[in-house]
C-alpha cells in the first residue's frame, strides 16, 4: 500500500535569502510518468532506427553515393596515355584553347606561371615526361592547390592540353615536341 507523502516540508536551510523557503516535495506523478515515457520511447526509437529500419546516416549516405554515381557515371580516364597524344596543328590549337579556359589563372596565358608554374622552363616539380604531365593533369595537385581535371575534361581533352603544353615547352626549350628530348622525370 502506498505511503502518503507529506507535502510543502521545508529543508530548513540556514542561508535564507529574501524570505525564499524550499520545499523538500516530490514530483508530481503525471511528470515521473513523462519522464519514464520518453525514456522507455527513445531506447525503443533507436533500436527501430538503427537496426531494424536501417535508416543511419551512414546507410543514407551510401545509398546517396550509389544513386550518384549512377547518374552520373565517373568517365573512363585510362584513354589519357603518352601513346595517343596526338602533336598536329589541330591537336595544339584545341589544346590551347582548352588552356586558356581552364589554367590560365594560374599558369598564366604565356605558361610563365603565377600561382601554378613555370611550364616553359626545364624544370617540373611532378616530372616532365608525357606520362607525367598527363597524370598530372588527370590527377591534380591537392597538396598545392591543383584540382584534378581528369572528371571535368576527360581523356580526350586532357590529351589537346598536354600536347600543347608540350608543344610550347619544346619551343622554348629548342627541340622537337613527341620526340626523344630530355624529359626531367
């Protein structure tokens, strides 16, 4: 049988202030049976979200991710090798103009640099070889602030620019682009 609870007992605290008492009352029942509820709701919510339904952040986001990419498939890069870089005049000057969109805010609109740098000098950070500056291109430099471009240009593109890249290296330099010439890797 339930006891009755006296009710309004004052603690008798000595350090009374502006005539303020506090009571030592319990809580009403209808709150205790509040406060049980929501906790008995949240232990149940989290076993229906996390285990039974599934509805995780990480799930949503994996399936956000596969929806993604199969709306928008990632392109096939391996077409941007050294053996399809094509040199003609046609080549260059899509290659140019490819360059004047997209990397001429840093490399500048002579490749004399500026933020990125110097590509008419003998000197590459990432190598010089064809190979490289194509993995370069594809691939970017985060650690120095280069996106990759290989999503936004694709391989074909990404051919045009290195063949002028190249083009224009070779002029400065003095020898033949496509050749033999010395390549600092």
């Amino acid at each position: 049988m339930r006891q009755k609870v006296e009710r309004d007992q004052i603690l008798g605290h000595e350090d009374e202030a502006d005539g303020i008492q506090e009571y030592d009352n319990p809580l009403p029942d209808w709150w205790l049976g509040l406060f049980w509820l929501t906790i008995i709701w949240s232990v149940a919510y989290l076993v229906h979200y996390h285990f039974i339904a599934e509805r995780s952040p990480q799930v949503a986001l994996a399936q956000e991710l596969a929806e993604a990419q199969e709306r928008w498939p990632t392109p096939d890069l391996a077409g941007a090798t050294e053996a399809s870089l094509a040199f003609t005049a046609e080549a260059v000057a899509e290659g140019e103009g490819i360059f004047q969109t997209y990397c001429t805010a840093c490399h500048g609109t002579n490749l004399m640099g500026g933020i990125g740098p110097n590509l008419l000098d003998d000197e590459w950070i990432h190598g010089g070889s064809p190979e490289n500056i194509i993995n370069t291109i594809t691939n970017g430099v985060p650690d120095k602030g280069m996106v990759s471009w290989g999503p936004v240009l694709g391989p074909e593109q990404i051919n045009r620019v290195a063949a002028y890249v190249i083009t224009k290296n070779a002029e400065a330099l003095g020898h033949e682009p496509g050749g033999a010439p010395p390549y600092p890797e």
